[in-house]
C-alpha cells in the first residue's frame, strides 16, 4: 500500500514537472538582434531540446515593452536598448534588472543599384545624405537605433535640412528593408542588419562614427517567474558561443 502511494506520488510529481516544462515560453526580440539570435537560437536548440517549443516575436523595443506592460505573456524580453527593460524592472514586472549583453553600432546604407560611392569622410556623407530625396531612419520614439540616428544626424549639423526628408520606419529591420528593395536609396540602420548575409546583394554600408551618438548599451530581462527554458536561453545568451556570434555579427561585448 505504501509503495504504492509511493510510486503515485512519484508519477504526479513526473506529470506536473513534464506539464511545467510543455508550457509556452514566448521570447520577445528587438528587431535590430533577428540575424545574429536565429544564429543562436540554433544552437541553443541543439544543447536544449526544449527550446524548440520556444515562439520568438520580432518588434521594436518600444512595442515589445509596451506589450509586456499590457500584459503579453513574453517570458524573456531581449532589448535594444536599456530604458525599456529598466522601465519594465520599475515596474514590478521583471525578475531583476537583467544584463546588458551586447552594444550596437549604427551604419549608412545605400541601395546598391543606386550608384552611390560611400565614404566614412563626413563630408562625403553629409553631401550623399543631402542629395538624397528621402532617407529612412527607425521611429526614434519607439526605437533606440531611430533615437540613435537622429543623435548622429543632429551631431553632425545636418537635422534641420534632412527633417523633412526622413522616413520612419516601425523598426530598424523595416528601416532596412526599405533600402535593400529600393524604395528608398538611403537609411541609417544597425550595423548587424547592415552586415547580415541577406542584405549582402543589395546594400552597400559604411560604419558610423560611436562617438556622435549616445552609446546603445542592450539590455535583456526575464519576467517575474520565468519559465526554466527561458531563463536557460537567458544565461545561454551570456555564453562564450553566443558571444562570439555577436561580435560575428557587428556588436561589441562588455566586459
């Protein structure tokens, strides 16, 4: 009898954990990291079976935390920025303040049929960016690299001309889908974005200088009990082979 109760007790514990395990895990991504976290997603797929019951939702980082206020299950938030995790973590709806894990840089892109020369001579940019009938950039309000490129463009006294010219895009993955299709010639976009294989036919970059914008520290949080196969990604992301493909794909990792 009391093996038996011994043996129920063991397969309700096995049921519940197995039923804890099956639950969605929802990771929500700022759109500027998709290339480099599909890269590591597959490996985490590989040392993690779970991970393939993962969904991941691309957007920008300001959607993605507004979301999460309003309630959208996204059990592990991966920022492009810092003020929308640390706004999250002020508000009660994390489990700690998170790590910054990576930090990104900005480039000028140009479509390639367009038959621009791109030079990192600022003189040489602030001329192309003038010619240029409309020049697309991220939504500065919902997106850090938006608020980034209008740092850089005020910083290089170019603001008050180029205003009225600027596209916003919803993220700066759209930003640089613009360009990659032609229907804008110009953007300002993420450096990893710029160097990701799919744009290679169709774009052509430069890197812009970090010390004419604020530096864009990103930050990633789980939320208030996260579920074991997010916070496995979490401290995977922190990994000497997640690193490595970060650095791969345009960002610098902070010590």
């Amino acid at each position: 009898m009391i093996k038996s109760i011994r043996l129920l007790g063991l397969l309700f514990c096995s049921i519940l954990t197995s039923l804890s395990c099956a639950q969605p895990v929802t990771v929500a991504v700022a759109s500027n990291l998709k290339p480099a976290f599909e890269e590591i997603y597959k490996g985490f797929r590989q040392a993690h079976p779970q991970g393939k019951s993962v969904r991941i939702v691309y957007g920008s980082s300001g959607n993605l935390a507004s979301q999460m206020k309003q309630g959208a299950p996204y059990d592990l938030f991966i920022s492009a920025d810092e003020s929308y995790p640390l706004k999250l973590v002020e508000a009660g709806l994390t489990r700690d303040r998170g790590v910054v894990y990576a930090a990104g840089h900005l480039a000028l892109i140009a479509n390639s049929a367009a038959g621009l020369v791109l030079s990192s001579d600022q003189e040489s940019i602030k001329a192309i960016l003038r010619a240029s009938k409309k020049i697309v950039i991220a939504n500065p309000d919902l997106a850090p690299y938006g608020k980034a490129s209008v740092q850089y463009l005020q910083a290089i006294k170019l603001w008050g001309e180029v205003q009225e010219k600027l596209i916003f895009a919803e993220n700066i993955s759209i930003a640089a889908v613009y360009v990659s299709t032609g229907a804008v010639k110009v953007g300002i976009t993420a450096l990893s974005l710029a160097k990701s294989s799919e744009l290679a036919a169709t774009i052509q970059y430069i890197t812009l200088p970090d010390d004419l914008y604020a530096p864009i520290q990103q930050r990633m949080v789980l939320k208030r009990d996260p579920a074991p196969t997010a916070v496995a990604l979490y401290e995977y992301l922190q990994g000497s082979v997640a690193k490595q493909i970060l650095l791969n794909k345009g960002y610098s990792i902070p010590r």
